[in-house]
C-alpha cells in the first residue's frame, strides 16, 4: 500500500526537494486514474495519509509557489477525500480499535481546517476527545508497545494541532486540548530516542509509512519550537508507564513491561519479550531488539515476533507469557494465560517480576532485575519454585557482533567485545553446565529491512528456587 500513501511527498520535504510540480503532478496522476472507491488504494488508512501527506506538502510551501498548484480539481479531491474519511472511520469497538482512529481524527481536522467542512473538523476533534484518553496513558505513551509508533502518533498529533491552531487560533479549545496531549507526549517521545536525535531501539512492530530516523527528521523539521535535538530525560532511571530506561555515561538500558494484569483486552504492535530489553553503548547496539521485517506470514517477520528472538529466559520450552495459539492473531485462552506484572524501581535500576511461567512449568513466579554497572551489564534471573526446571537465556547481539568464542563466552567483532559470565550463587563452579548455542538471525532497524544479527542461547537444568546472575563486561567498544 506504499505507493498509494504518497509517502514520496515527505521523503521531498525531508530531502529539501525545491521541484515542487513533479510531485504535485505526480499526486495529480494518481488522483485521475483511481477515481474508483472500490479500489483498495481507498482503505481508510491510505485516504488518511494522502490526504495529510498532501496538505503538509503544500502547508510547507512558500505561500505565492501554493497558489500555482491549488486548482479546482485538487481542491475537489480534497472535499472527496474529507468526507470518504469521514463515512469510513476505523472504529471496531472498545477491544478491537487501535491507533488507527487517531491516523482518522488527523486527517479529519486537517482537511476540515483546509476546506472549511466545520462537520469533519468536529468529527475529528470528538474522536480525538473520545480515543485519546483511551490509546494514550497518563505519561504519554500510545499504549501499543510500539517505540517507532510512539514516534509515528506524535507526528500525528503535532500536524492536527498545527492546522487546528491555523485555522481556528493557537489558543482555541480544540489546540489547547492537544497540545495537553503533546505536553506529555513529547516527553515520552524523547525517552526513546539518543542525544543523537536516532531511536534507540525498534522494540515492538515497525511502521511501514517511514522509518524511524524519518520519522525523527520529520519532527525536527516541521515542529522545531516543540523537537529539540539532543533534549533527552537527565535521569539516571525514569520509568514512565509501562517503559523503563536507565542510564550511565554512554550506556542505555531500554525495554517496555506491561504492568498489571495480562492478556490485555486491546490489539497492540507489541512482541512476545516481557523481560526483554535492549542495551547500547552510545548509538552502537549491544543487545538488540529485532524489530519486525513486514506485516506478512514469512519465517523472518513470525520468528522476530517470538519470545526466543528477544533478551530474555524461557523455562521449558516455554515464553514469560503465553504465546499466540493462532498465527496472525492474538488467541490467548484464560484462565491458562492469566499472569500478573509488576515492575518496581531500586537505586540502581529496575526489577521486573511476573507469575507467568506458573501456567505450566514448576517456576511460580519470575524476577528480573537489570543493573547498569562500569562497563558492563548485571542482570539477576530468580525462579520461584519446587523442583526442577530447563531454563534457556536467550541474547541477541547487536549488527556489529560477528563473532563467538564458546569458550571464553566472549563475542565480538567491529563493535567490540563482549565478556559474558553466569554466576549461580550457592551453587559450585561448572565452566560446562550452560550449554552455548549460535542461531543466526535478523533485526529490522525499519520496515522491509534486514540486516544479520548473532543470537547467543544459554541452556541448563536448575533447581528451584533459582538464582542466576549473567554479567556482560565491554572489554573494548567502539567509541561512540
């Protein structure tokens, strides 16, 4: 569906393309031959963005170039596109509509704004009322366990309060009441990101409308009084919502932990990693996150949803918390898949603990507590329980980790190197009792993308209750 979101139309604004009438002519060609409304290029979501897409376009023009490419046929697609929108808003009910009805109520005030329809700006500026305080949390974050999302919505918002302050006023009830939004959004929006200005980590699925950077880029470029470069959260820990992220020079520790009771009765562009989280080391990735590669059934972009392509423990086989029993869907049964989270703050970082492996493994409850130290990496592993249990550590190394010394549980490559230890406390020294294995694998660091990854998996049988500490030592990096 790319080619029908004209999507071009921001990779021109982006670059600082100065050939507006190619475009223009470009959007002009597509509007005459896909006049049919039972084309699929006419699903909501595509109206949405071509019609955005466009209006930001022109927006961004000097106002005397505007006025040579707003003829009266544009501005019949305009109306067109306003009230197809609006006859087609994307509400599935309370458990089954996402973010897509923000992508709607965006489009609704910015072609309301444009073309005076006072019926789409109040539509959009209701299901904004209606759906924001849903899809947002109280720290301004989409509630999808998506990073790129994140960055995705909050362009979304910002282009709705422009317009909306463009054609009513900066102080109007409408601007005011997003802008409340972005205050908190903003922010979170930034946890996520470097003082690169470069997201930290694709945790969760990836937009397929721009990459990450672009997204970022976009942000800067049309909304600099609100995007600062580089203003990233001081804090050597801050938890917000459900995301965490610690800090200590120029190491980053983030991840997301959906606290509360799960599974959640909403649809998210969340992954099967409770636990996991990634680690950088200035913008170099130490431990990954793999992204998503498409929206598709292939092996790559299924495999990148599981538990096992993520920093995390499985027990028996089995993931933190049930997984999928429907490929394509999110078909949980319950009880079997009821688990409580709880994600608590200490001094020196976080400890995120579940009751989900009790659906079917000995281990009653898990808990995981993850330390930044000097140069390296403490995380603490404990399993309650009776009896035994096969735990399997699974880590995903970062694009420049090419190479593993399984016996000096050492990898490496252009990044660095990287020194893992286990410790078991209580439990006598066996240099051979985690059995090492190497699966290749793939992050996607932006939609349709792929580059190679090392996965490291650590497996033995324990006894319960279970204390595991692995430590990760940069023995050399590269500078940042």
């Amino acid at each position: 569906m790319a080619g029908q979101r004209w999507g071009f139309l921001t990779e021109a604004l982006l670059a600082g393309s100065t050939d507006n009438r190619v475009a223009i002519e470009r959007c002009m060609a597509w509007v005459e031959s896909r006049a049919d409304k039972s084309d699929l290029a006419w699903e909501p979501y595509s109206a949405c963005e071509r019609l955005t897409n466009l209006l930001v376009f022109l927006a961004a023009m000097p106002m005397a170039e505007r006025g040579r490419f707003v003829t009266p046929r544009l501005c019949e697609f305009l109306r067109e596109s306003v009230t197809w929108i609006f006859r087609h808003v994307e509400y599935y009910g309370r458990t089954g509509t996402n973010n897509h009805v923000l992508n709607n109520a965006r489009a609704l005030v910015v072609g309301g704004s444009v073309t005076g329809s006072e019926i789409a700006f109040s539509a959009g500026m209701q299901t904004f009322r209606r759906w924001l305080p849903e899809l947002v949390s109280e720290g301004g974050f989409l509630r999808e366990r998506s990073s790129h999302y994140q960055l995705i919505v909050l362009n979304w918002i910002l282009d709705a309060w422009w317009f909306a302050g463009a054609a009513r006023s900066v102080d109007g009830g409408e601007a005011r009441f997003l802008e409340g939004y972005l205050d908190r959004m903003l922010p979170a929006g930034r946890m996520l990101c470097s003082h690169r200005s470069r997201l930290l980590a694709v945790i969760g699925d990836v937009s397929p409308d721009m990459d990450p950077d672009a997204s970022i880029r976009r942000l800067a470029l049309l909304y600099p009084q609100h995007w600062h470069a580089g203003a990233v959260p001081a804090e050597r820990i801050r938890v917000v919502d459900d995301w965490f992220r610690l800090m200590d020079g120029a190491a980053v520790v983030i991840g997301n932990f959906p606290r509360g009771r799960v599974p959640r009765s909403f649809p998210t562009h969340g992954h099967d990693d409770i636990t996991s989280f990634a680690w950088l080391h200035g913008d170099n990735e130490v431990l990954a996150d793999p992204g998503r590669y498409r929206y598709t059934a292939d092996a790559v972009s299924l495999h990148q949803c599981t538990s096992d392509a993520h920093n995390l423990p499985c027990v028996d086989g089995l993931a933190p918390l049930c997984e999928s029993l429907k490929t394509g869907a999110q078909l949980k049964p319950l009880p079997y898949a009821e688990a409580m989270l709880e994600m608590l703050v200490t001094e020196a970082g976080v400890v995120l603990a579940h009751t989900g492996f009790a659906r079917a493994t000995a281990v009653t409850r898990h808990t995981r507590t993850v330390e930044l130290e000097a140069n390296g990496l403490r995380v603490q592993d404990a399993f309650d329980g009776q009896g035994a249990a096969d735990v399997e550590f699974h880590w995903q190394f970062g694009p420049g980790f090419t190479f593993f010394d399984a016996s000096r549980l050492i990898m490496s490559g252009a990044d660095g190197e990287v020194c893992i230890e286990i410790v078991e406390p209580g439990v006598p020294s066996n240099p051979g009792r985690w059995n090492a294995n190497i699966r290749n694998g793939w992050i996607s660091r932006s939609y349709g993308a792929l580059t190679p990854i090392l996965g490291l998996s650590l497996r033995s049988e324990v006894r319960l209750p279970a204390r595991i500490i692995t430590r990760f030592r940069l023995q050399s990096w590269k500078k940042p």
